[in-house]
C-alpha cells in the first residue's frame, strides 16, 4: 500500500520538475537582438580591411544624440563627401534632407556597438571609411567593422 501512494507523488514531482525545467529553458530562451559590429584596434585595420579609398566625419555629439532615439540598429554610408546615417527604415536621419535611393547600399551596426565604440574611441569625431575590403566607423584608436550590407541584408 506504501508503495502505491508513492507512485502518484513522484509522477506530481516529475510533473513539477518538468514544468520548472520547461520554464527556466523559455526564459534562457528569449529571444535577445543579434549584435551587428565588431571592434578592431588601430594595429589590425589596415591589414585587415585594406587603405581608407573615401572618408568623411561627424561629431560624436551628434552621433550621441541620435542614439538617445535610434532602435537597435543603424546604417552608414558616404554620399558625396558626407557621412549618411539612417534608421532600420532607410530614413536618412543625418543629414535630416538627405533622400536615400532604394539602391544605395548603406552598412548595418547594432547601436550598442556603435556606443561602445565612441566610449572606447574617446574622440570628439567619428569617421565614415570607405577600405578597400570593407566599410568602417573609426573612433579614436579604434575601428568598428563586420557590419551587414543593406541591401541585401536588410534588418525588417
């Protein structure tokens, strides 16, 4: 008869067990945004990504501030001699008139690597790098690369 009764509470422990297990996998699960960027330091970039072909530059100050607004994602690009900056939309939101054709291909940063760069560049300005290889945001001594083409990458 013992042994009868217990049958029941271990099949309700396991039940419970399965259901914290369930639980605590749905909440190491949540889905967390994708970090689009990585940060390179001075001796790596020219290696790496080749010579500087185009350049243009902003404040940080500037930069600090549309981030106060900006969602996860931001993308860059150089248009006759001056940085592009646009939302996950493709709206330019610097230069505010800018109109941005469908074509143009921009390149895709997570924000919060584009903050950690100006916090480790401590630079008064950030530039827009056209390499060889690449497309990069360079702030200070360091540089922010591995970012996604859009188009055809484009972040919905």
């Amino acid at each position: 008869m013992v042994c009868y009764n217990l049958v029941p509470f271990v099949s309700e422990r396991k039940y419970l067990l399965i259901t914290v297990i369930l639980f605590l996998l749905f909440l190491c699960n949540t889905e967390t945004r994708a970090q689009v960027g990585e940060i390179f330091s001075r001796s790596e970039r020219e290696e790496r990504f080749g010579k500087i072909t185009e350049r243009a530059e902003m404040s940080t100050a500037s930069l600090e501030n549309i981030l106060k607004t900006a969602d996860d994602y931001l993308m860059f690009g150089i248009n006759e001699g001056k940085i592009v900056v646009a939302d996950r939309n493709r709206s330019a939101v610097y230069p505010g008139n800018f109109m941005l054709s469908s074509d143009k291909v921009m390149t895709i940063y997570s924000t919060s690597r584009i903050a950690e760069l100006i916090a480790r560049g401590g630079a008064a300005l950030l530039s827009a790098e056209q390499r060889e290889r690449a497309f990069t945001l360079r702030c200070g001594e360091y540089i922010l690369e591995v970012g996604l083409p859009c188009p055809p990458y484009c972040i919905e």
